[in-house]
C-alpha cells in the first residue's frame, strides 16, 4: 500500500524530470562529465584548435571574397595580364583552404571519437557502481534499455554535438568576419525618397539579419515538434532492437514451442509503432522542408537584390557588386545555421534528452533512495556472524516478513529459511544481499568476510574462456591453476578441464544442468566463508545434488549458508529453520519503489 509519502516521493520526482528536461541543465551535467574524464584535457585541446584552424579559415575566405573585385573588374576590362594574376592568387587561396577544411575534418572526427570516449566511459562507470544498475532497473522505464542509451544514443549525440558545434562556430565567426566587410560597403548608404535621404548606415547587414531571423523563426515555429517525435522515434527503436535480441537470446525454446509466428506477430508490432514513429517524423521533416528548401532557392537571388541600390546609386563597380553579393551570401548563410540545421538540432536535442535524463537518473539513483523514509538498514558488524531483525520487504506483490524477528547466523551454521506459498522468496533473497532495500529492519552482515550470492535460475557465465567465468568477478590468477581442474572434477565436470582456456559462449554451449554445475564449480573454487542461495537445490537432479552435498560436508564444510526455499529432502543439511510470512495488513509507510517513476519518461521512452 502506498501512503501520502509515494505522492510526495511521485511529485518532487515529476518537479526533478521537468527541470532536468531543460537545455542548460541537461548541457551543464554532459559538459562536468567529460571534462572530469581522463579525456578531458584532450577535449579543451582539440576544442583550441578547432577554434583556431576556423579562425584561420575565415581570414582565408575574406581574402577570397576580397578576391572577387579586382577578379570581376579584370574581366568587365578584357584585361587578360590582370585576369591571370588574380587566377594564380585565386589557387593559393583555395590551397590554403583546402589544407585547412582537411585540418578541420580530421580535428572534428578526433573530437567525436574522444568525446564518445568521455561520454560512454562515465556512464559505464556510473551505472556499473555496485548495484546501481539493478536499482536503475527496478526504477521505471527509464531503466528499460540502457544499452540503447550508452551504445547508440551516446554515439549519436557525441557526432552530432561535434557537427553542430563547429558548424556553430564557424557560423559566428564568418558572420562577424563578412558583416564587417558588409558595414563597410554600405556604411554611407542612403534611400532617396520623395526628395529626401534617408541614410542607413550599414544597411547590407541589418537586411541579412532581418532576412535569416525570419528564416529562424519560421522554422522554430514549423519544426518546433520534431523533438518530440524524434525521441518518440529513438524509443520505438529501442523496444524493437530488444524484442530482436531477446528473440535471438531464446531461439530454442521459441522453436520447441513452434512459436516463431507468435514471436513475429510480436516483432511486427514493435516495427508498426517504430514505422509509426517515423511517419510522424517524416511528416515533420516535410513540413519544414517548405521552409528551408523555399528559403534556399530565394537566396540565391537576395543578395544581388540588397546589394543593387549600391550598384545602381554608382556606388561600387560591378566587381564591387559581386564582392558584395558575395560577402552577403556568407554573412546571411552565417545567420541561417539555425534554419539550415533546425531538423538535425531536433534530432541532437531528443538524444540530448535520452541521454543527460539517463545519466542523471544513474548519478541521483542512490540520492533517492536515502529519500525513502521507511528503507532496510544495512549495517557491519563483528566477523562470525551475521544478524537479521525485524527484516520486512516490500514490493509491488505486497509485505512479507521473518516470523522469527531476530536471526542470528554464526559462523559454519546452516540455516533454511521456509518460504510460505504467496510470499516472496526471491525479493528476500534480494534484500538480504542489499539489492532490494525498500522495507524495514536491519541486515547487519560480518565486517571483512565476503558472502557469495547464488541466485535462482540459470546462473550468469561471462564471455570469455571457462576460466574466467570459474573465477568471476575475481582475477583468474587469484587461483592456482590445479584448483580449477579440482572444482570441475568435483562437480562432475571433468570433461571440460582440457577446455579451460577457450574462449566461448559458454552459456550456449553447457545444458542448464551443467551450467548450474559449473557454478557450484565456482564456489568450491572460491570457497567463501558465507554462501546465501535463492531456492536452487531444488532444480538439481539427483547425481548433481548428491555431488553438491558432498561439496558442502568437506570442502565448503566451514561454510556459513543461507538457503531460501521450500523443504527438502536434504533438510538434515541444515541445522536450524526460519519463516518467511506474510506480513500483518499495517500500514507501514513506505512507497512501492516504482511510484517516483518519471513521468517525462513516457515521452522520451525506452
């Protein structure tokens, strides 16, 4: 039951979403990220001379609009020796720009490569922090596919923000570059009406302005909505890239059930909602498409019209037109960044949106967890023995508690721990390793003795050689090299000793049996002094069973285990019994750990 404490927790976690759904916010946490990454520093140097290598261009572009006159000018005059000089001085120009925008391209690919360095880097780190990631999950949809975010999404704001960005530079600095050469050509221009002057110093200028903020605002107000079909787009992606994956993660069991049509059906309905998704886009992109192509076929008549008073008042010579003409184009097309870049600034600001929420739910996901007013303490205490009192747990499934309120465990004890039908099980097991701390109570574990956490079902093998999944998460030289051949021979693995270096998927290659074998193989290598298992013995057979008995009467024989189950016929092994119960119907104050779910999420998606 949720209490007025959930629509505190709902409300400030909808305030927290809208104000972390604003740009500045969103760019400040991306930019403290990756300056504070061990790629910083190479950041702010290739940003230097990004800046640098555009400033050094736009100084090579004014030399080749100022160019244009004496060019212009030679050929109104026939005067070929003139014609030929400037052509020379045209090719030096256009190779120094050439080296220049080769320099400026390999800049900005390094700057992409290194900020998705950065970028990826910190959130891996972040949300590989010891249980957050299972936190992160258990939050709401912004925990549904965070492979989409880091992977895909990361990858594209990081291209995108390097291509904006220099093209935003570069926009500003031949904007301020040609309106100056602008100012200059019609600094003394004057309208003739009626009879009487009206000067307007600078006019060039204000009319490339006027003309790129109309494009600006036209296209904000047209293609305002392509954010938000955007990140609706990216969602419906996300879902259909998941419902692949799991379909290929599970061939067999969809082939022995003869469910491909079931799973195509699935797999279709996650493909309408992206082709959906994109339709809409489609549509927005076609009706800004009005603004940007119109506005670019009509320029390229503008700058001769703003630029004809000078010419016709007999103010500038044809070459000077031309150079006008020219310095025009570049000081409006300067302006028109927005314009021109409006669907790909949507398209950075929804993955922007993915991404930074993302990250920002990772980094404040232990923040809000202290926010829960009702929560299990996890305290350490002396080596020997571990204590739990007053333990309850709550989940959506409802409370359940330990009948017994105190449970003591000492050192080499074996305790069973009774499940009643309705309750629990796993969520317990959860809570007991720190995973799950929504509930009350105490779990004081012993200081400086590690516990190994087996959970139910088939047990996670990590990529990589038989080795390495035995010693998981340890370091394979933490072991002596006969004690993995030992482990195997015990757990009736023996065949699998002479392929201990090969690399495989081993998780498609063993049985479940085996894989369940494999990590009981894991902890007689490791022997831990405490061992906590989710309801397993259960799903041995007979020989694995008797196998792993026998483990635990002598080589795990010091070994504290708690385990989470029903009654066994091996119940002898352990030495005392406690009960997990449905807790009594009282009010205990504490939110379903889902209630806080963002609601901005529903719009940015999986």
């Amino acid at each position: 039951m949720i209490d007025r404490s959930a629509e505190i927790a709902r409300g400030s976690a909808k305030a927290e979403e809208a104000a972390q759904a604003r740009l500045v916010p969103q760019l400040r946490d991306m930019a403290r990220a990756l300056l504070a990454s061990r790629v910083g520093n190479t950041l702010v140097v290739l940003a230097a001379a990004i800046f640098v290598i555009v400033l050094a261009t736009a100084y090579a572009q004014i030399r080749l609009n100022g160019w244009n006159k004496p060019f212009y000018d030679a050929l109104s005059r026939r005067d070929i020796h003139e014609f030929l000089v400037q052509l020379g001085v045209f090719f030096i120009i256009a190779g120094s720009l050439l080296v220049l925008n080769v320099v400026q391209r390999w800049l900005g690919e390094t700057l992409k490569v290194k900020l998705r360095d950065g970028l990826v880097r910190d959130l891996i780190r972040d949300w590989m922090a010891p249980r957050r990631a299972f936190w992160l999950a258990n939050a709401g949809p912004i925990g549904v596919n965070p492979d989409q975010r880091m992977h895909e999404d990361a990858r594209h704001l990081c291209e995108l923000s390097a291509d904006l960005g220099i093209g935003l530079l570069q926009a500003a600095i031949l904007f301020v570059t040609f309106a100056g050469v602008l100012w200059v050509l019609s600094r003394g221009f004057a309208f003739h009406i009626a009879g009487r002057d009206y000067p307007i110093p600078g006019f060039m200028v204000w009319a490339a302005i006027a003309y790129a903020g109309a494009g600006s605002l036209l296209s904000y107000r047209v293609g305002k909505s392509l954010v938000h079909r955007n990140a609706e787009r990216y969602a419906r992606e996300a879902e259909l890239r998941f419902s692949l994956v799991r379909v290929n993660e599970h061939l067999d069991g969809i082939s022995l059930a003869a469910g491909e049509a079931d799973e195509t059906r699935r797999v279709e309905l996650h493909l309408t909602e992206v082709l959906a998704a994109t339709t809409r886009l489609v549509a927005g992109l076609t009706n800004l498409t009005w603004v940007t192509s119109g506005f670019g076929w009509v320029t390229q008549v503008v700058p001769i019209l703003v630029a004809a008073p000078l010419y016709f008042s007999g103010k500038i010579s044809f070459g000077g037109l031309m150079m006008a003409a020219a310095a025009f184009t570049q000081a409006q097309s300067s302006l028109r960044w927005f314009v021109d870049n409006f669907s790909t600034i949507a398209d950075w600001r929804a993955t922007l949106l993915r991404v930074a929420t993302f990250h920002r739910a990772v980094i404040t996901t232990e923040e809000r967890l202290r926010q829960v007013e009702s929560r299990i303490a996890y305290l350490e205490g002396g080596p020997g023995r571990l204590v739990i009192e007053s333990l309850e747990v709550v989940s959506a499934a409802g409370r359940d508690m330990l009948r017994e309120r105190r449970v003591e465990v000492r050192s080499g004890e074996r305790v069973l721990i009774l499940g009643e039908p309705g309750t629990g099980k796993t969520q317990l097991f959860r809570a007991l390793a720190g995973l799950w701390p929504w509930g009350a109570g105490s779990v004081t574990r012993p200081r400086d003795e590690p516990i190994l956490y087996f959970p139910r079902g088939t047990p996670y093998l990590p990529r990589g050689t038989l080795r390495e999944a035995l010693a998981y998460p340890r370091k394979v030289e933490s072991f002596d090299p006969p004690a993995y051949a030992h482990a195997l021979l015990r757990l009736g693995l023996e065949r699998l000793a002479p392929l201990l270096d090969e690399p495989r998927r081993w998780d498609r290659e063993l049985s479940a049996d085996e894989q369940l074998s494999l990590a009981f193989a894991r902890v007689v290598l490791q022997s831990p002094p405490w061992i906590l298992i989710d309801n397993t013995f259960g799903s041995l057979d007979g020989d694995t069973l008797e196998r792993v008995i026998d483990v635990f009467a002598n080589e795990l024989e010091h070994a504290s285990v708690i385990h989470i189950g029903s009654a066994q016929a091996r119940d002898p092994l352990f030495s005392r019994v406690v009960h997990l119960i449905k807790a009594p119907a009282v009010h205990l104050g504490t939110p379903d750990p889902s209630a806080a779910r963002p609601r901005t999420e529903r719009m940015i998606g999986q």
